[in-house]
C-alpha cells in the first residue's frame, strides 16, 4: 500500500468471471497497489455464490461474498436454490444476501418469478439476519413496495450500483437504504442524473465500488482495449465521488471505509493471500 494514501474497500466486484481467469493474481494485486485492500465479490446465482465463496476463502481476510440470485436468473430460483443460500450464507465470509431485486430493463425473466425471488431472499435475510445487496433497474414502484415492508425487519439494505435521480435517490434514503456507487459517476453522457445525486447522499449512506469487470469508468487517462474494468479503478471513481461532493479524497475514503465496515460488520484487512 502507498504511504499516507488512504484505503478503500470495494463492496461489489465479480473476480469470478471468467474475464479473470487468466490473470486473477495480477489484478489482485494492481488492488493491492491502488489501495483496495478489502473486497466483496457478488454472487449473482446459486453457482455463483458458490465460486465467490471459494474466492473468498483463497482470500480470507480480505475477500468477502454475498449469496444471492440475480433477476436476470430468478426464472431458475426454486426451493432447493434458497436452501443453498441459506447454507452458504452461515458461513463467516459471506457477509449479505444477493445480488437481489428487480431488473425490468431486460427482463431475462418474468416480471412475476422475479417478484417471487426477490421476496424469498429478503425472507432469507430477515431469517439469518443479513443485511441486502440489492440490485433495481427500471422497476423502481414494484422494487419499493416489496422492499418498504420488509425493511423493519433487514439488519439493513444497499441499493447497488445506483444511477438514478435524486428524487429516486431520496424514496431508498427515506426506507434506510445504503447506496453503492460506481463508474457510471464517470460518464457525463448517461451519467447526468447520478451527478446530481451524489452531492446529496448523506456521509453516512455511501459506499463505493466498480462492479468489475463491468462498468469501466469511461474518463480513465489510458483505457484498457479490453475493456474491462477492475478493482484498482475503485480509487479513480472514489476521486471523482469526492469532487463532486466538494470533499477530499482522504475523507470520501475514510466515511466510505467507515460506512462499509459497520454495514457488512467487516474485520480490519489482514495481509494473506493464496
């Protein structure tokens, strides 16, 4: 890590995705070096859940993983998938339920089984006592009044990768929501609306992350031909977070760092690797 630099964590990344595979030690530690030194990777299905587990076990320390089912999968969520869960959950890496929601925006699958899976992983958080990682896109009414009752009873819930307006960004604030910001802060083309939100999110309600290899910030100085994105970008969204909020990076990094090991109960980083 670099001197007098503070750390930051990145709360949603998939290093399982096959992106990585053939240089997963490297860009662990390009992280290293940018200053990410805790990471939590998103189980997006039951297989997946699974492999970021195993991940984080590789890691332990400093990886982490939720357990969860995508919308774009909850056609596949049946019994035997929550039962899973529910065992992948108890273990001690495994610090929230999801990536879980709604997503009308390509509806991967219906409207109704999605409603169905989002219900039983907030039933599963409530059970275990885990917070949510939850994921919307253009199914903000539906998202709300599954997620409005529930929410006494959530150890509490994050809206990941968040990109809407402020008056979106107030209706999860209201419910005690978390929001995760990415990259998409970096694009000033379809960017506009998560711009004016960002300067408005409380200091105790942000969290940061890339959603690797996904969502490359799009002013990077030398973009990658790949295209992929990576976690030692977290740093470079973090910065532009904290212009936009009129804020020092060394401050945007400590209230973030704060916010996400309250949130997920997260250790302080230890220095293992595989």
């Amino acid at each position: 890590m670099s001197a007098n630099v503070p750390s930051v964590i990145d709360i949603g990344l998939n290093l399982t995705h096959k992106s990585f595979q053939e240089d997963l030690l490297e860009v662990v530690e390009r992280a290293k070096q940018a200053d990410v030194d805790r990471m939590i990777l998103t189980g997006s299905s039951v297989e997946g859940s699974q492999d970021a587990l195993n991940l984080a076990r590789r890691y332990s320390g400093t990886m982490f993983s939720t357990a969860g089912i995508h919308p774009h999968h909850a056609a596949d969520c049946q019994t035997d998938s929550l039962t899973i869960l529910r065992q992948l959950a108890q273990e001690k890496l495994v610090v929230a339920i999801g990536e879980c929601g709604l997503d009308y925006f390509r509806d991967f699958s219906p409207r109704e089984a999605q409603r169905s899976c989002f219900r039983r992983h907030l039933d599963l958080a409530q059970e275990l006592q885990l917070p949510v990682f939850l994921h919307e896109r253009d199914a903000h009414d539906d998202f709300l009044s599954l997620l409005e009752p529930a929410m006494p009873d959530l150890k509490g819930a994050v809206v990941h990768c968040f990109t809407d307006s402020p008056a979106v960004m107030q209706a999860y604030l209201n419910l005690g929501c978390y929001l995760g910001i990415t990259g998409w802060v970096c694009d000033e083309r379809r960017g506009e609306a998560l711009r004016q939100s960002v300067p408005l999110i409380p200091d105790d309600r942000l969290m940061i992350e890339t959603d690797a290899p996904y969502l490359m910030p799009r002013d990077l100085p030398q973009s990658p031909k790949s295209r992929r994105n990576e976690p030692c970008h977290l740093p470079h969204i973090g910065r532009e977070i904290a212009s936009l909020r009129n804020q020092s990076y060394e401050r945007l990094a400590e209230l973030t760092t704060r916010n996400t090991e309250r949130f997920f109960e997260l250790p302080k980083p230890e220095n293992t690797t595989s």
